[in-house]
C-alpha cells in the first residue's frame, strides 16, 4: 500500500529534513547521553579507552580509533599532546612527547575527529588535554571547530571550576559538554560547584596521584563516588589506574564506566606495529567482557 | 602584607587578568588550606616573631645596603646601591621565603617538605631551612642543571636533603617544577610544596612576594636612611621574578620610582634562544597560572636559554604580567655575553663575585647610569653570590 501524500511528506519531513535541520541549528544528537543509556541497558560498566592522538603517528590513531569501536569502546578519549603534562605519570608523558616530535596540535586533533565521524565512527569523542593549547587556538574557535569535528566533550586536567567560566561559555551553545574532574580530596562545596555546570558524566580520580597503572584499586572509591552521587545524576566515569578487567568488575557498584590510558598506551608500545589493531581490540574487549562480532583478522 | 592602595591579588588569586588557580582538582583543597593557613600566620603574632628571629638571627637580616662608589665612579653618573641579598644566609634572596615556607608547612603539621630548584639556590635554601627545622626535604631538579651547578647539587645533600634528577623536557627548571608538581599530586596529604618563585597557582604568586618583600622594605629604608630619598630607579633581574617583585612590591605605590625588570636574554631575543618571557612572550597558562609565557604558535611552551639556571624559565610571576601591561614596571633583556661583562665588572671594581643572575642587572645598570645626573639614584638587587657560577665563567674562558 502506498502512503498517502500527506504520510509521504511526514516520512520525507522526519527522515530527511527535520534531522538536518536539527543538525544545522546546533541541535544534535547528544552522543554521550546516548551511549550511557546503552551502557545502562547493557548492565555492564562501561569502557572509556584513551590514546593520544599522534601515538605511534596520526594514521596509526585513526586505525587504532576503529579497533577500539570494534572492541565495545562506549566512549573514546583522545589525548591531546602537550609540552607540561604535569597531570600525568611517565607512560602519558612518553605518548604526549612522541606525539609532538610528530608535529601534532590541537588542530591536527581536531581533524582527526572529523576523519573519524567521516569514515563512521559514531561513538562519543571525547578530547582530553591542557588549558594553554586549547587557550591559544582560541575558546571560540575551539567549540566552533569541535562542533563541526564531532567531538562531544572535552576534559581539560588543569582548569578547575573557578577558572573553567570562559571555556564552558563558549562550549555551551555548541553542545559541548565540559567534562569535570573531582578527586578523592575534593570537598563537597567543591563537588557541589563542579556538578552543578557538569555536561556529559563526571570523571572521578580514583586516588590522590598522576596518571599511570597501578596493582590495586585504591580504596577511596565508594567514599568519593557516594560523595558525588549527591550532588548529580549525570554518569561517573572513574579514572587513573584502572588497567585490568578485574579493576573493571570491581568498580561496578561505584560507577558507570572505567577509563583506562596508560594501559592502553603500554599495549601499543610492547605490540609491533602490524599486530597493534587487534592488540587493542582484544584489550578493550577483554576489560568489558565484550566479545567482538566483527572485524576478526 | 598589603601596601597602601594595592590589594592585589583580588579574592580569587587574581592581579587582572593574570594569576588564578589552573592546577589538578586533586591540589585544589590544599591550596585552599594553604591559603587559610598563610593568612592566619600574618595574624599570627607567634608565627611572626618567630619567623623575624630566624630572619635576623640565622639569615643574617637585615642585609647591609652598599654604596657601589667604584662601579657609580666607573660608569660615570648615577650613584648605585647595591641591596646586598648575597650577604644572607646561603648566599642569595631565596632564603628568606624557604623560612617563611618551611615555618608555615611545620604549622601545617606538614613534615615533608619538596621543592624545584634550578640555579639550585633555592633548593640550597629549602634543604637549609628543612634542617634547622627538623623536616624532610626532597628537591627536584633538571639534569642539565645538575651539571651547570654542581656545587649546589653537593651543598643540599650536605645539608641531608633528596637531590631527585629530572630527565624530561628541556632538563631544566620548567620540569624540574612539573616533576615537583606531580609529587605534590600524589602526597598532598602529607607535603608542602615549598615553591622558590612568585610563580604557580594562587597562594604562591602573594605569599613568595611577601615573603621576599623585605627586600624591598629594608631597602627603603635604608636608602632613606643613607641618601634621604628614594632611589630614581630599583633594578633587578627577572626570572621567575621573586628578588624583583621583592623589592618592588614595597615601592609599588612611590610612583616616583622606575621599576626596571632584566630578563635573560640568552643568545639574543631575536636568535630565540633567550628567556625573556615579558620581553618576548604572550599570554598563557603554565604552572598554575595565567601569565606571559614564551611558547609557539600551537600553545606549547618553549625550551628557553640562559647562561644563567635561575633564569633560564620560560613563565613569569603573574604580578610581573601586571605590571607590565598597567606600565607600572618596564622589562628589557641582557643578553649570556653582557650579563659576563657585568660579572666582571662587579668583580674588579667592587670586589664582589655576583650570581650570574643580577649580573644581568648589574650590566645594564653600567648602561643606564651614564645617561642619568650624578645626583641620580639607582637601586640595583644583588640577588646572589656567584661561588656557584665560577666554574661556568671560567669554563667559557672569562
């Protein structure tokens, strides 16, 4: 039976028009909120893998960026390389200076996520980095071309609440979500401060430290988490330290996913180049319990 | 410690649009509590006798302020004093925030205390107060620094402190700072970071600079004491800025006053070997907070050149930034080759052998006296002896 006229134009409006339009005011689908639902529905926690970008090189990031999609990847961070990583142990350290003598900058960041939402990557993207790059492109500029790249949010390791006004100004109209950080020396006034302009999840420090694998999970965890859950119902993403998929399982009760960095970045430097895709792909989908279905070598 | 008509920084650690707190959440709390902590020790009337004792009975203060008669006869012109902070207790400025500090961690209940150093001064004066006070003190410092000072290197683990080496980046004082900062991250619970500059996030910019102010009110002082007036001109070197903003600060408000800061200006500013931050950078954000800062096009910050460690930075204190744009002080650049013939000079006219760091200052204060009348005065910071440096001038053949 063929639609009448006037169900034609409905299907021709909310397949083809209305999406666009959306699209081109601003209005997006919000990728984050999306995957944490799917994340919740799943029942699992959810696996948030980090690479910097340029680690071994750019094209190799592109490719390991797909191996982490097809590894059950619910949200990607992308490092961007900067001189003073103050905030992260030697492993990121090494990944962040290999990656600048590969000449890479923010803007180079910055197509790289558009190269990814072009080759169909719809996974959030989210990037992770420094203020003084992303202070030099330009705030403006920076949500302006993270909007048109596709990335969903950005976490910066340095720009605490009180100085993150400016940036979360011209973030907002572009829907993108500033990502907060609280650690477990936070106090409640400031987990309080920090929620309140929170976009996207939480990302909660699991222990007072840098970046950087560790044995043991620290035991802050439910104390900062049940802290936090006070004061927002956004999703926790628990981060630093967390290399193994008992880590992950541990974490279940306390939050809705795991990021895991330095980890990943080990795997890449131990793998020769040829073998790094499905390294990676394993990894992450040994951390989550996700068998791949597809793109077996 | 408030001049008249100046209360900056503002609430949130602000001097305009420089300063703030750009650090890790995990240090936020415990820059809120090193706040607390400071300003209840400025009410603290123990606290401040019992840093004023050590002041003047372990650091040598006050320091003596000096008529330079052979240097103000050589140059021809102005009359130059020298505030003579290589008469105190280690040999340089740097000892009298490492007091200051190291009395407030132990208020703290802080025991451990860590510390950057580059000319290695300020780790000499750390590992100092750590011992006369009974903590333990690591000092973090570059590799090349290390090299190009050891003798302070060997001065700190007499005085039983940590000499923990930095091999990343440029090896220098940036990472030395950064390698210090992610120590802080990891024992913040236990350890004060007892940082050497008017540099870092909100307390430090305010409490190094006051803390090293007593430069600059002994200074005046004095001069009133010696000439009757103020000087025409206050001079100093200017890395991360604590012996210049020290002795500005207290003259902050005699407007009369030119207040001249000498960066480092390596191989010359524009062969970009240099680490003249005010002279030659733009605004960014490195170590905590908003200031001039010398990196590229990209946001990345430069490896920066100096004959001289304690200067070789490529950030500044946030109040210099301030400074500098509301005009109140000027900055220019010397460059390795002149700063030596400033070292020379102080050293045979004088018989002083200067760090090389106010050698810097030293040399264009030989500049700027010839061009001023001879009832000029100019007030120069010596921020440091130069035991430290001998090797390096003579290795260059000087």
């Amino acid at each position: 039976m063929l639609p009448t006229p006037r169900e034609a134009w409905y299907i021709h409006f909310y397949l083809w028009v209305a999406p666009k339009s959306r699209a081109s005011a601003g209005i997006t689908v919000d990728r984050l909120k999306s995957s944490f639902e799917a994340v919740h529905r799943r029942g699992a926690t959810g696996i948030i893998p980090f690479l910097t970008v340029g680690f071994p090189s750019v094209g190799e990031t592109l490719v390991l960026v797909s191996a982490l999609v097809e590894g059950g990847a619910d949200v990607i961070e992308l490092g961007v390389p900067f001189s003073d990583p103050l905030a992260d142990g030697p492993t990121i350290q090494r990944a962040s200076f290999h990656a600048l003598a590969q000449g890479v900058t923010l803007g180079t960041c910055l197509h790289v996520c558009q190269q990814l939402r072009s080759t169909g990557v719809e996974t959030p993207l989210v990037l992770m980095g420094y203020y003084n790059p992303i202070l030099s492109y330009g705030l403006e500029r920076f949500a302006l071309d993270a909007r048109d790249a596709g990335v969903d949010g950005v976490i910066v390791a340095d720009l605490p609440s009180e100085e993150s006004g400016p940036l979360q100004s011209a973030c907002r109209p572009h829907q993108i979500h500033l990502i907060p950080l609280l650690a477990p020396t936070s106090t409640d006034v400031r987990i309080a401060r920090a929620c309140e302009k929170a976009g996207g999840f939480v990302y909660c420090i699991s222990l007072t430290g840098v970046t950087g694998v560790r044995q043991d999970l620290p035991p802050g965890i439910p104390a900062l988490t049940q802290r936090v859950r006070k004061h927002t119902r956004l999703p926790l993403a628990m981060g630093f330290g967390i290399s193994q998929r008992r880590h992950v399982e541990a974490l279940a009760p306390w939050a809705e996913a795991a990021v895991v960095g330095s980890a990943l970045i080990e795997v890449i430097e131990k793998t020769p180049a040829e073998k790094r895709p499905r390294a990676v792909r394993e990894f992450v989908a040994g951390l989550g319990g996700v068998i791949p279905t597809h793109g077996r070598e | 410690m408030i001049a008249d008509g100046i209360s900056l920084p503002d609430a949130s650690g602000h001097f305009g649009p420089y300063g703030g707190r750009f650090v890790p959440e995990t240090l936020m709390s415990a820059l809120e509590e090193l706040e607390s902590a400071y300003r209840a020790s400025q009410q603290d009337r123990d606290f401040q006798a019992q840093l004023s004792h050590y002041l003047k009975t372990y650091a040598g203060r006050p320091t003596a302020l000096y008529f330079a008669h052979n240097l103000s006869r050589r140059c021809g012109g102005a009359r130059i004093y020298l505030k003579r902070e290589d008469l105190a207790h280690t040999g340089a400025h740097k000892i009298n925030n490492a007091l200051g500090q190291a009395l407030l961690a132990r208020h703290m209940g802080k025991r451990r205390v860590i510390a950057e150093t580059g000319a290695g001064q300020h780790g000499v004066a750390t590992a100092t107060a750590c011992a006369m006070l009974g903590l333990e003190c690591l000092v973090y410092m570059g590799e090349e620094d290390m090299r190009r000072q050891a003798i302070n290197v060997s001065r700190m683990r007499l005085l039983g402190a940590e000499v923990r080496p930095v091999a990343s980046g440029s090896r220098t004082l940036k990472d030395a700072i950064n390698e210090a900062i992610r120590d802080w991250v990891t024992n913040v619970e236990t350890t004060h970071y007892l940082l050497g500059s008017v540099v870092g996030p909100h307390p430090y910019p305010m409490m190094v600079r006051d803390f090293q102010s007593v430069i600059g009110t002994e200074a005046r002082q004095q001069l009133l004491e010696a000439e009757g007036r103020l000087p025409d001109y206050a001079v100093a070197c200017v890395g991360g800025g604590s012996n210049s903003l020290g002795l500005f600060f207290p003259l902050l408000s005699d407007t009369q006053v030119k207040l001249v800061g000498v960066e480092a200006g390596g191989e010359g500013v524009e062969s970009g070997r240099h680490a003249a931050t005010l002279v030659a950078g733009r605004p960014g954000v490195l170590h905590g907070a908003m200031s001039y800062l010398l990196q590229d096009e990209h946001g990345q910050v430069k490896e920066t050149h100096s004959i001289s460690a304690g200067l070789d930075y490529p950030g500044v204190g946030p109040e210099h930034s301030h400074l500098k744009d509301t005009g109140r002080a000027q900055y220019l650049a010397v460059t390795d080759a002149q700063a030596l013939e400033g070292f020379h000079l102080l050293c045979r006219t004088e018989g002083i052998i200067p760090a090389l760091e106010p050698a810097h200052a030293i040399y264009y204060v030989s500049q700027l006296a010839p061009t001023l009348a001879e009832d000029a005065i100019i007030l120069v910071c010596l921020s440091g002896r130069g035991d430290k440096d001998v090797d390096t001038v003579v290795g260059m053949g000087g």
